[in-house]
C-alpha cells in the first residue's frame, strides 16, 4: 500500500498529426518515369502522367503514415517535398482522374469521408 499522496507526474506532450490545410493547388500533365532500381524491376510504368503541386500553410508531419491526395476515388502517394509547405504529388497514369473530382489532402488510408465541401476540384 502506497502512502504517497502526491500527483503523478504528467506525460510528455503529444505530437501534433494533424494535416495542413491546403492554400493552394496547380495541375499539369507530365511525363511520369518509372524508377530505374539496382536489384529489382519496379512495378510502375513509364507514361503520361499529371503533377499537382500543392501549397499547404504548414509542413506535413512526419509519421508512420504518409500524405496522400484524393482526387475522387482515386488516391496519390507519389510526393516530394519541393520547398516550404510546397509539396510535389505525381499521379502515375491519368486513368481514374475524373473532370471536378473533388481533391483533398489526407494520410494514406484515411480517405475523406464527405468532399462535398472540398475547396479544390480537378481539372486540366
């Protein structure tokens, strides 16, 4: 039994995860290559694809977890970042990229629930 009447000591402060909100978003079409790897062939084709180059008003956190872009259905995990709060998705292949899908930032697996509201629409 404890005699100890004192308080215990706080945790350390949790990490922030949470995703910046997007500023602002350019597409183009691109020339998407595939990687050239020393000990195996990768599994992503050569061919058209479409650059997004998003602003977001803070770094994305790093965690397990990576960013994604969802245009629609369809999810991005292709990113570079290119400078401050500046980050670079490529979308391998133009299939499955639909005219006014909404797009939103999110971590991979963790699809929007509701893009009715989404600030940014694709298109090209």
């Amino acid at each position: 039994m404890s005699s100890d009447t004192g308080k215990p000591l706080p945790g350390a402060p949790r990490p922030d995860f949470t995703m910046p909100r997007m500023l602002d978003i350019q597409m183009r079409e691109t020339k998407f290559e595939a990687p050239h790897h020393r000990n195996f062939t990768s599994a992503l084709t050569s061919g058209d694809g479409v650059e997004f180059i998003v602003k977001t008003d803070g770094p994305i956190p790093g965690r397990a977890l990576g960013p994604a872009l969802y245009i629609g259905e369809t999810v991005v995990t292709e990113v570079t970042e290119i400078g401050p709060n500046t980050y670079r998705f490529v979308a391998t292949s133009r299939k499955g990229l639909t005219a006014d899908a909404p797009i939103s930032l999110r971590w991979i697996g963790q699809p929007p629930s509701d893009s009715t509201d989404a600030a940014f629409r694709y298109s090209l």
